[in-house]
C-alpha cells in the first residue's frame, strides 16, 4: 500500500474545512518542528508529521460578538477530542493503515492537557510527546499563532517537501 502523502491529507475538503479555524500557519509550522523532533528522537516522521498537520482540527468557532472569547473557549473547549475524531475519519477515507489513524488520532487527543482534569506530563509515549512538543514551540500567547497567515500554495510547497524527505519502509 502506498503512503498517504501530507499533500493528500491537507487537500482533502474535510482538512480545508477544519483547518481554516486554528490556521494553516500554525498546523504547517508544527508539522515541520514534528519532523525535525522526530528525526532526533526516533520517531516515525510519517506519523509525527500527520497527527502536527492535524493537531488542532477539533477547533471550532471560538469568536462571540464578532470578537474571540478566550475564557469562554476555555471553559467549553474539547478540542483534542473532536479533532482525535476527525483526523481518524479523515485517515480512513484517505485510505490510510488502520493502526497509522490509530496513532495520529491518539496523538491528536493527547497533544494537550488544557482540557482535562489531570496532567499528561510524563504520561505520553514518545510519538505523542513529540507532537505535543512541536505545538508548544509555536505556540504564542492568547492564542495569535492561530492568526498568522499561510498560503494554501504555501502550505503544499512546504509539505510535499516534507513529503518527500519522508520514506515509509514497506
Ligand atoms: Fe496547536
């Protein structure tokens, strides 16, 4: 089975719905901090790669009286949640490995521990931490990596270059 490419994952309608939300900037710059981590620590690029891209594709509308709520998001916010369900739909209908949606959809939910009742620290294998590590590393305060702003012809630039640094051993 050939490899579903980050190319494939980010043109597909599902991922262009979702990720006009929390940005392109923000899940292609995390996808590339993924890469390098992953390359350093031994982790699979392939799949530290996709569960960066898809990261944050739970968010949804966080805006009230056309300014953003930051509390208000805060208070309600299962983001990992919904995004772990999403990436996991989308990888199937990609036609991706069971266990690859598997894992990036774990790594999704687990990538935060803002909305649970516990910390994650420590708890998370090394595919999860990476992700969780490339998201802090772009992360600004009150939220404005989401804001930045990316191309969608930027985006693919960047990913199919990222694609073709990754190989999948069959
Ligand atoms: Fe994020």
């Amino acid at each position: 089975m050939s490899r579903v490419t980050l190319v494939q994952v980010f043109k597909h309608r599902i991922t262009q719905k979702y990720l006009q939300r929390s940005g392109i900037h923000h899940a292609v710059t995390v996808a590339t901090y993924a890469y390098d981590l992953a390359i350093r620590k031994g982790v699979s690029p392939d799949l530290a790669t996709k569960s960066a891209l898809l990261h944050d594709m739970g968010h949804y509308e966080w805006y009230r009286d056309g300014k953003w709520d930051y509390e208000e998001y805060r208070k309600h916010d299962i983001h990992a949640i919904k995004g772990a369900e999403r990436a996991h739909k989308l990888l199937i209908r990609l036609g991706e490995d069971r266990l690859v949606a598997k894992e990036v959809s774990l790594a999704v939910l687990l990538h935060t521990d803002s909305y649970l009742p516990f910390t994650l620290d420590n708890q998370r294998n090394a595919l999860q931490d990476v992700v969780a590590e490339a998201d802090r590393k772009d992360e600004q305060q009150h939220g404005l990596h989401h804001y930045k702003k990316m191309t969608p012809s930027q985006a693919v630039k960047l990913l199919s270059h990222l694609d073709k640094k990754i190989i999948v051993p069959s």
